[in-house]
C-alpha cells in the first residue's frame, strides 16, 4: 500500500471515529485516536482551544510534541510553575496555527481570562501558580497578567520578553503565584 492511500485510510478512520487523531507516518512517533481524549483531560499532557471546546490530552509528552508538530501548532506563550522555566508547563497557542501577534494590543490572540479552569502538565491549576513563563521568540507578542479573573484588577506593564521569576520581572514588583487571568496581544 502506498503511503498516500494509507494517510488517506487513515484520515477517514479518524474523520468516520470524530476523535482527533494525529499520526506522524515513515518510522516517527505516532500519536493515535487513543492517545487523545477529548472532554474531560484523561493524560498529563493537554492542549485547550482558548476560543473553548474540549480539551485534547495525551498520556505523554511525545504523543502531544508529535499532535504539534503534525498539526504546525505553535505555543505564543509557555507559563511554568517554577523558576528558570522548570517544574510543570502550559503552552497557550492560536488555534490558527499562527507563531506571532498582530500590531493590534486589543486584540487577545492567546489569552485565558480564568486561569482557574488551566492546568500545568502535572495536573496542578495554573491559576496564582505562575512563576515564570517564555514567549516565543520573534512573535512580537506581549504578556499582560492581572490579579483577578476576567482581565481585571491590577496589572503591572505589559512584558515583551522571557521571565525566569515572576518575583523579580516587573518594576512594580514581585508577582510570583498572584496572576489569575492574562492576556497575549
């Protein structure tokens, strides 16, 4: 069998099931229809449409680094839950598939306005447990974080580069665990 009619029995497997389903064919990893589960996260490793719909959740790293990679997603912003960028992670992306922000700061192009309803790689809640975070390099985005959910409360000025302790990243001072909504502009 060829490798086109196999993608394309795969496809329609995949379109017949209504699951999401990636595969990287030709000796890579393969992410399968059991491998994602949509609606109620099942793996450690998650991917959530900001615009809303199910989750999508792997039970590895390299099972949700294959849907990206198969699927051009490109994280614009990745918050974690300790400093210089370890411990648990979540990426925030445009569902577009775009890797930057348009000129336009009114315009949420990666944003959570509930940080309550995130969840880091290791199933904790993103929500005041950001302390530090990457944003992808020659996007042109900027971070703005705030105290409360539903972009309000305080906020110190917006970021346009990484922040390997949120204790010591902002000129208004220490926001380590306090960021309960954010937005990517």
């Amino acid at each position: 069998m060829t490798m086109n009619r196999l993608k394309r029995r795969l496809a329609s497997a995949v379109a017949a099931s209504g699951i999401v389903a990636t595969a990287v064919l030709g000796g890579a990893a393969t992410a399968s229809a059991t491998d994602a589960q949509p609606g109620t996260p099942q793996g450690n490793y998650c991917l959530q449409a900001l615009e809303g719909g199910p989750a999508k959740c792997f039970a590895s790293e390299q099972a949700l680094e294959s849907h990206q990679a198969a699927a051009a997603i490109t994280p614009l912003l990745t918050v974690f839950d300790d400093v210089n960028y370890t411990g648990g992670y979540k990426n925030y992306y445009r569902t577009d598939g775009r890797a930057y922000c348009d000129d336009d700061v009114t315009v949420n192009e990666a944003s959570s306005g509930d940080l309550s309803k995130d969840f880091f790689s290791t199933g904790s809640t993103v929500n005041k447990d950001i302390t530090s975070f990457v944003i992808k390099a020659y996007s042109y985005c900027v971070v703005t974080v705030f105290d409360q959910t539903g972009f309000l409360g305080n906020h110190p000025v917006p970021k346009a580069s990484n922040c390997p302790d949120m204790r010591t990243c902002f000129a208004s001072g220490s926001w380590n665990n306090k960021v309960r909504s954010l937005a990517v502009t």
